[in-house]
C-alpha cells in the first residue's frame, strides 16, 4: 500500500537545541499512528513540520507521493491543534458556523456557501453525533463536545489524513473515554490518523502504530511491539524513570 506520509532523514535545529535528528518512517492509508515522547522530545517540531508551519532543513517529507516543498497548502490534512479548545472560550460562532468553516481552504476564494455545502455540514455533524447541538455557542459546549466539532470540523474537507496535537488537554477523563471511542470509529470507516500524545494507555486498543521520539526515533511498529517492551527500554528512551501503570486494562505510559 502507498504511504500517505513518509518523513525521509528528517533533522531540525533550532539556534540552542537540535530537535530532531534523522528521523525516518512511514504512515500508509487507515493507519492510526500515535508519536509519544516526553516534553521537548521533538514532537511538536516534527508536527509543524509536517504541517508546512516550519521550513525543512534536512530531508523531506512527501505527501502521497509529492514533496512538501512543492505544495502551496496541505489541503490534504485536516488539523486539531491542542489549542483549539481555548480558542473556543468566548469566541462568537455556533457549532454549525464553525464546522463549516472548514470548507473555506477546500472552495474558490470570494464563493459563497450553497446548498450542498449545508448539506454538507448537516452530515458529518450527524456523523458525529453533534447535530443535536448544532445552534449552540461553541463556548457554550464541555471539552469534550468542542473536541467533535474541532473534528468535523477538519474533516468535512475530505483530507487524506486527520492530525490531532494533544488533543484530550482540558478533557475531563469521562469525556475522554468518549473521544477514543469516535477515534476508533473513525479508525474503522478508513480514515488515516496521526495523534500526538503524553498518553499512551487510552491509545492501545485504538492505534495501530506507535513512533517513539526523543530527538531520534527510537521506536517505530505495532502497539503489541511497543507493549512487549519492559520498563528499562521506556525509561531509556524518556531519559528519566518510567512505570507502566494499569489504565482499563491496559497500560499506560506515566513519567
């Protein structure tokens, strides 16, 4: 199967700290990758990166098959930044309003929405479960719900891959149980997803993949591969002390 992504000898270096240093793998369609790593492991830089939000400086990244830096946009990514929801806080918009908003990258500049763009927020806001909230304020909404609209909202463009940065923080653990359980959902309609996270207990039984990083990528491979590994590999790789700790039977990684 083609990849979607493929990040080739990838290094970044910013003027104190190298962040990344010849990083290489694969993401292929209806892969659910999660990068895990401790805080300043390069995570975020590999992110933006991917994202087109910093320059590459050594190596390449392609998207289906095309170097980024022949891409004007990444029209094939849709994005849930970890601030989303912050930025929610008392901003002025319903539910209805922002999710359609994600079609504005995918349509000529200056045209207005049609029918079939309502149409078209009507049906992944049923598709997930937020129809019924449609009218409300998204400041008005628990995390948890701002976290499905932030979703359609990358989604209803039809991207080839959907990124989410970090994004249960500011979720309570209720809520949090939900948002896996449409990534799984999601997961199984075939839809490509890449997931930054601290949290790799809540992830197990939902991703497929996991890459490691602490400014190189020390793992790469399947949940099960990355689950056999002991607590003295972990704790290498995180540079500090690591326990597993059980998490709805599963494990969970907790610095």
């Amino acid at each position: 199967m083609e990849p979607i992504f493929e990040i080739k000898h990838v290094s970044y270096q910013y003027p104190d700290k190298h962040a990344l240093n010849d990083i290489n793998f694969s993401i292929t369609k209806g892969e659910f990758l999660a990068i895990v790593g401790p805080n300043g492991s390069g995570k975020s830089t590999l992110l933006k990166l991917i994202l087109g939000l910093l320059p590459l400086q050594k190596g390449d990244i392609l998207v289906n098959g095309t170097s980024i830096k022949k891409i004007n946009n990444q029209k094939g990514i849709g994005y849930v930044s970890q601030k989303a929801n912050r930025a929610a806080n008392g901003f002025p918009a319903t539910v209805k309003e922002v999710v359609r908003s994600g079609l504005v990258q995918v349509k000529p500049i200056f045209k207005r929405f049609n029918k079939q763009d309502e149409q078209k927020v009507d049906q992944i806001l049923e598709r997930l479960n937020i129809e019924h909230i449609k009218d409300k304020n998204i400041s008005d909404l628990s995390g948890g719900q701002q976290q499905r609209v932030f979703i359609a909202r990358a989604l209803i463009s039809d991207p080839s891959v959907l990124v989410l940065d970090e994004p249960t923080v500011g979720i309570d653990a209720k809520h949090v149980a939900s948002f896996y359980e449409l990534l799984a959902d999601l997961k199984a309609e075939g839809i490509t997803i890449l997931l930054v996270t601290h949290d790799i207990g809540v992830v197990a039984d939902t991703a497929t993949k996991v890459a490691c990083l602490n400014e190189h990528l020390h793992f790469h491979g399947t949940i099960h591969d990355f689950k056999s590994l002991d607590e003295v590999e972990i704790s290498k790789i995180y540079g500090h002390p690591i326990k597993f700790v059980n998490h709805d039977h599963d494990r969970e990684c907790c610095k």
